[in-house]
C-alpha cells in the first residue's frame, strides 16, 4: 500500500480529491490515462487522470509542517522555496517561517546570521554538496529536515555510481534551476559534468562527440555549464546522461539517444560500451503527469486551464504540451480567472504575467481541461472549477456531478 502523508486539510479538496481516489481505487495499477469528466451542465471540465502533488512534493510538505510543531520556539528558516507553488510557499511565510535565499540563490539571510539552535529546511530539489558544508560548520542539523525529493536523490546517487565507472555526467535540466544546481555540484563531486538545456544543445554537444566540432566550439557553446577542468577531448569519450527530474521525459530519452547514437558514430560497435544507461533515473510521478497530460489532449476540449506556479519546471512543461494543440492558459490559482472576459496569467515566452482579454469561448456547453503541476494543492483546482460555474446559469450541483465516481469508490 502507497504511503499516507500527514498532509494538511486545507490543501485537500472536496471535489478533486474525491475524484482522485474513485480512480484509484478503480484503477490501481494506472493503466487507464483517460481523463475524469465532471459534466457541470454549460461547462464541464475533464481532469488529467494523474497530475498535483506527488509523493516528493507530500514528503516535503509533512516534514515543514512537523518542523513547526516541533520548533519549540527555535526560530525556522527554509534555505529556499520548498516546492514551486506561491500558496504553499505564502502560508509557511505566514507561520512564522523565513526564506534563506530565492530560488535563483541571491542570499537574502546571511548565514552568518544563523546560529546551531536554528532549523533549517533543505527544500525538496534538494542542494549543493557546498551549502551543506557552510551549514554544518554553523552547527545547524541539516538532515533534521531534510526534504529533498527520493528521486532526486536517486539521480544523485546513479551520477555517483557512473562516476566511479570514469563515465562523465550529462545533466538534462536548467543550469541555474535549484534542483540542476544541486545535481551538478553532487555529480561533479565525482565525474566531469556539462548541463544541456534542450535537444538543441544535445544535438551541439552530439557534433563534439562525434568529432565534428572541437575545444574551441565546446567552450563557447556550453560557457558556465560545464565543472572545473572539464576536458572534452577525454570527458566526451565515456557518457551516461541524466535529468532535472521537473523536465520532460520524452526530451530526456531523446538526448540519451542522441548521445548513444553519437559514441556509436565515433566509436563503432564498441559504442555501446560508452553508453551508461541511466533511463531508471526518470522521475515517475513527471513521466505519469507528462504522459496523463498527452491523454487529456488526445481527448479533446476548446481550451486548457494549467494551474501551478509559475517558476514550477514541471507545470512549464504541461503547458507546453497543451498549448501546442489549444488556447492554453497558466494560473497561479483561482484569481487569476478576473472575469468572462478577462484573465491574469504567465505566458511562458516573455516569462512574465499578462492579462488577457476575451478569453473565455462563448459558446456553451464549453468543455475545458484542467491538470496542475505537481506541486499543486488540490484544492486550487476546486476553486477555478468553482469561479468558472459561477459565471454559468443552471449549473448542476456537485453531488450530482461526483455520482459517478461515488459509485466507483
């Protein structure tokens, strides 16, 4: 039986929770992606049939809450946003709860400034290998409240056995996202690592590989992403590639293959042997929300809801997805949705909020999917359904909506 964490109330939901567990219960396995439909009447919604929090982000959460019971008037400090959800984020802020630095790392609490009788919260992404150095001289117990996600951890410790192989490391991820900082300065603790962004660069990274391009070309292309006297005359020769756990795990099988693909060109046959296969790495509760989302898509519907914070890689790239096949917004929460006619969200090519006007079809019955990132409470999905039926006349109740799903259950 999965795990049950001690979780607040107030981040479960009524409707969307109910839901989750019908098709749980139903479904054990998960071998059905079909999305939950909850057929309000004029709007209906279809749900992703995986998507909020996963087992990382719960963890997380029930460790920070422990550790404010369990402070005893010692003062409590999260070295940065635990998890990627402004909501999550703003209620631990008003409980007392300090952050050390952003996510981009800008100090915003000297260290200096601790003392060994404070509690310092690693967040889920984890950190570096230099952090926690820094935090131990101070005499701080930094595994006291440790909530670094199991399956970054486990990227850790597959970048540390390759490593010992005399396998350089090749992170799929963001060079300055918490979790790819993190990662790299673990991986480099024992192997040459260079971070690629995208297949983009895979394909760049492929050409130096296979010989195509050399020193100069590889120093330029990958400036600042690469650790300490990295060589890629002798570091390109033996590869395994791992990821960000937040990044698409299509893209992250694709640059795998790009990179096997190019030792066998340079290396023939023996190729194979310069290959460290590191696929068991691959985060399932991202694969199962990326995978759930295709589904979703594939299904249909006149637009798309993604709910989540805006700095959340993995709710970024359900986005996406969606927006790729139609009209997409991403919201933080429920107030973003102003009005019928307009709404505040993050457009993720200029990176920054916008509002929009006419957003909402007129035509009606209007069917709209809704999936959240995975660091998203349930209950903010509750709240968007809930504003967007208010704007409808002879919407049917919720009882009637979930019979179906209480019958599963």
């Amino acid at each position: 039986m999965a795990r049950q964490f001690d979780v607040p109330t107030f981040y479960r939901s009524p409707v969307v929770s109910r839901v989750k567990e019908a098709r749980r219960l139903q479904d054990p396995r998960k071998k059905d992606l079909s999305p939950s439909v909850l057929d309000f009447g004029p709007v209906r919604f279809k749900l992703a049939r995986h998507f909020g929090f996963c087992y990382g982000v719960e963890n997380a959460i029930e460790i920070a809450y422990r550790a404010l019971k369990e402070a005893d008037g010692r003062r409590i400090f999260l070295l940065s946003e635990m998890i990627h959800n402004p909501h999550v984020n703003e209620d631990l802020l008003s409980r007392g709860i300090r952050f050390l630095r952003t996510t981009q790392g800008e100090q915003l609490i000297p260290f200096d400034e601790l003392t060994a009788d404070d509690v310092v919260i690693i967040p889920a992404f984890g950190t570096t290998l230099e952090t926690e150095e820094r935090l131990k001289e101070i005499g701080v117990d930094v595994e006291a409240y440790d909530t670094t996600c199991p399956f970054v951890e486990k990227v850790w410790t597959r970048s540390r056995q390759i490593g010992s192989k005399d396998f350089s490391v090749v992170v799929h991820g963001k060079r300055y996202h918490e979790e790819t900082r993190a990662t790299f300065s673990h991986a480099r603790n024992g192997a040459p690592v260079v971070v690629v962004r995208d297949l983009e660069e895979a394909q760049k990274l492929a050409r130096v590989i296979r010989g195509e391009e050399g020193r100069d070309y590889f120093f330029s292309v990958f400036e600042d992403r690469y650790s300490e006297g990295f060589d890629p005359d002798a570091d390109l020769v033996r590869v395994g590639v791992v990821n960000q756990t937040t990044m698409l795990a299509t893209e992250t099988a694709e640059i795998a293959a790009l990179v096997r693909t190019a030792l066998h060109d340079r290396y023939g046959e023996d190729g194979i042997q310069h290959f460290a296969d590191t696929s068991d790495t691959l985060c399932y509760a991202t694969n199962e929300n990326q995978d759930a989302t295709r589904a979703l898509i594939d299904d249909g519907a006149d637009m798309a809801i993604i709910v989540g914070g805006t700095n959340s890689s993995n709710t970024s790239h359900l986005v996406e997805l969606c927006e790729e096949k139609m009209p997409t917004y991403f919201v933080t929460g429920p107030e973003g949705l102003l009005d019928e006619n307009l709404i505040h969200h993050f457009d993720l090519h200029t990176k920054a909020m916008t509002t929009s006007e006419g957003w909402l079809p007129t035509e009606r019955p209007l069917t709209v999917l809704l999936t959240a990132g995975a660091s998203c409470p349930d209950i903010l999905l509750d709240q968007v359904m809930e504003r967007l039926c208010s704007w409808q006349s002879g919407c049917r109740e919720v009882e009637d909506v979930l019979a179906p799903f209480n019958a599963l259950s």
